[in-house]
C-alpha cells in the first residue's frame, strides 16, 4: 500500500507510470508533473465482464491548519489526498457491487447540482426579471430590490422548498428596514417569482399568498390634479428656478405635451420634427411599448428651437450634467421641486393627472385625452376596432391647453370651455 510520503515525493519521468495502492486504487504520475488518482474496476455488460477506469481527481497534500469548509471545497475542485483517495475509491466500489458505474453516477450527481442550481430562488428571480417587457432601468431597479431585500434569505434556496415562514422573515425585515413601500414591492415581485416558478412545474404553490396580509396595507398617497391657482403658482415657481435652465425646460415640455416625465428628460432630438410641430417617441421609451406620436403646441416649439442652440450637437435634448452621452435622471425634476418647496404638495406624475382633470373640465373628449397621456384602450374590444390616434383633434387641444397655462400662470381666471365648444 501506498504512503503519503511516497506520494509526495514522486518524481515525473519521460512517460507516465503508476503507485499502486489496493482494491483497484493507484496514482498515475504523468510527464508534466500531475498525480492523477485512478481507480481501476470491471463490470458486466450482458454476459462480459469489461474493465473500466474512473478518475478520481488529482493527488493534493491537505494544508496545515485547513478547515473543514476549506477541505470541502478543495475535494469539489478534485484534489484529494491519500486518505480521501480512498474513501472516494470505497464509494466506487459501493456503487460498482450495485451494478451502476460511478463515472456515469458522477455525471448524474453533476447534472443534478446543475438543475438545483438552476431552480433556486435567486436563479428564477433572474429568469421572471428577464422575461418582463420592462425598459432596463425599470428591470434593474427591479432586481437591485430582489438582491437587497429577498437574495441574502432566499437565494441560495431552491425555490420549491421555500415556505410561508421563509417568505414572512423577508417581509418584516423589508418593512422594518425600508419601509411598507419596498415590503408591498418585494411582496408582489416575490409572488411573480412563484407564478412563473408554478408555471415551469418548479414549484407547485405560491407560498406568499399565505402571509399577503401579514402586514398592514401600504397606503400610497397618490398626489391629486391641482386647480387653477396652483397650476399657475407652481409653473411661476419653476420660472423661478435658476439653477439649471435644462430643467425647466423639461418641465415646460412635460407640462406642454402631458408625457411621462422619463419621456420628456430622456427625449432625443431625432425624435421631433419641429417643421411638423410633432414629436414621435419610439416604442421602447413609453409605457405601453406602443410608438406615440405627440403634437406640440407652439410653445414648445420655439423653447425646442431655441435649446437647440445649445444641447443640439447632443443626442439628448437634456443632456446630463456629468455625462453628457447620458439624458438627464428625472430624480432631477424632483429635487427641482424639494428646491422650490413644492416636495410632497405634487410629484412630476400629477401632471397628467392634473391635465386630464382639466382637459376632461374644458368639455374635450376622453378618447382624445387618453391618445393625448398614452393609455390603453381598457376594454379590449374597443381596443380591437378603435385605432384611432386622433392627432387632427388633438393638435388644436394641446395648443388650447398650452394657451390655458400660460393664462393661468399669468393669473388670470380662466373659464373651462363647454364641451359643445370643444366638440
């Protein structure tokens, strides 16, 4: 038998050769200096008895002071001492007396991890992100909320043996550390994580359903449409704001055209057609991944062609400050309104709520408003037959509807037209 001594001290030579141990195990010492351990036994295929050869790993002296995770991992990498040499061998030969062949039952073991792997909780987290028809902010935004708040608990699990406990664990911790807003996020995104888990038969319930009203409801205070007088005063208080004019021409804009406040400080000069008054915004930067086509009211015309002097050798018609490959981050319009006290009274996004309020009050039909803001026909079979966009009738709304916060702005009262009128 062999000794670890003699293992360590073999020398390689021209060609390879052999230390035989027992019971089929030797070491093969090759020309480039490896020790390889080979474990040498015979099966019957039908009615002849074959040899075969299973290759254990390569010969490793165990470091001084090593750990018992650290040892573990060293055998995953296929460095066995002489000792485990031979505890692997007798594994194979368990395996061989039941008739299965341990290269072939190793490669199993390998496929299975593989699978493992592939079904925990993290891995179908990364699946369910990439398959959503998110822009890429959002998916990131999205996944940086999983890493943070649900992967350190449940990420390495598999996913099918995660229970209600688990899921609760992560909810408390979410609404304790961060708040109700990420816990009600982490809570739905977890139970999209298991649909499509149940969906691809890797798990079989949702265990988030259980504990879904463990914790109080988040009550998100959307911000109301704001009136006349405050339109007017918060439009004169952006006027006012001389840090940086970028901003508040992206305000106008927004203000102008009702859009998202994304599409309005991502927006690209080769998405206008000033001569035209329109601007098209392609399909991957809206909402509802549906090409939109916005008319622009004189207003916003001559603020585009008056910027264009400075921002237009850019692709962005709001470059960001630091980069200037890069649009602006509408986190800036918000910190616009922290500056000019407007935090917590209205959030970019009740703008078009604000405008569809009061468009609804001037008498203008509620198809062209909902083209105008971009939604979705809700009931799908108008949505079948109506494709509509309306732009006839929407190029002179927005032109009242910019000509009506100008007003405003100045002070004025204004009177909402009647919708015979508007009609």
């Amino acid at each position: 038998m062999l000794t670890d001594t003699q293992c360590r001290n073999a020398k390689a030579k021209a060609k390879p050769y052999k230390l035989t141990d027992s019971n089929g195990l030797y070491l093969e010492v090759k020309p480039n200096g490896v020790k390889a351990w080979r474990y040498r036994f015979r099966m019957t295929a039908g009615t002849e008895a074959r040899e075969n050869l299973f290759a254990i790993g390569d010969y490793a002296q165990a470091p001084a002071g090593e750990t018992a995770n650290q040892a573990h991992a060293r055998r995953m990498g296929g460095r066995f001492t002489l000792a485990e040499a031979r505890d692997e061998r007798a594994k194979a030969r368990a395996l061989v007396k039941q008739g299965i062949n341990p290269a072939q039952q190793r490669k199993l073991e390998r496929i299975e991890r593989g699978q493992q792997h592939a079904n925990t909780f993290e891995a179908v987290a990364r699946e369910w992100v990439a398959m959503k028809d998110w822009e890429a902010k959002t998916k990131a935004r999205r996944l940086d909320t999983l890493s943070r708040v649900a992967f350190p608990k449940l990420g390495a699990l598999p996913i099918k043996d995660v229970q209600p406990a688990h899921i609760l664990e992560v909810l408390r911790a979410a609404a304790e550390k961060n708040g109700p807003t990420v816990a009600a996020e982490i809570r739905r995104a977890m139970s999209g994580v298991f649909e499509l888990a149940i969906a691809t038969l890797r798990a079989s319930s949702d265990p988030v359903h259980p504990v879904r009203r463990a914790l109080p409801p988040n009550k998100t205070q959307h911000k109301g449409p704001l009136d006349a007088g405050e339109i007017g005063q918060l439009l004169r208080d952006i006027d006012g704001y001389e840090r940086n004019h970028q901003t508040v021409a992206a305000f106008r804009l927004m203000w102008w055209t009702l859009c998202r406040p994304s599409e309005a400080t991502e927006a690209k000069w080769d998405e206008f057609d000033l001569d035209a008054a329109l601007w098209h915004i392609s399909a991957e930067r809206t909402k509802q991944r549906k090409a939109h086509s916005v008319p622009l009211p004189t207003q916003a015309v001559q603020m585009l062609r008056a910027i264009h002097g400075i921002t237009g050798r850019h692709a962005h018609v709001f470059p960001h400050r630091d980069n200037r490959k890069n649009p602006m981050s509408d986190a800036t319009l918000r910190q616009a309104l922290k500056q000019i006290g407007w935090a917590g009274r209205y959030s970019p996004h009740a703008t078009r709520t604000t405008g569809s309020t009061r468009l609804n009050e001037m008498g203008f039909p509620g198809d062209w408003i909902e083209r105008q803001l971009g939604h979705a026909e809700p009931n799908a079979v108008r949505r079948t037959y109506n494709h509509a966009d309306h732009m006839a009738q929407r190029t002179p709304m927005m032109q009242q509807w910019a000509d009506y916060l100008d007003s405003v702005k100045q002070g004025n009262k204004v009177v909402p037209i009647l919708t015979s009128r508007a009609a």
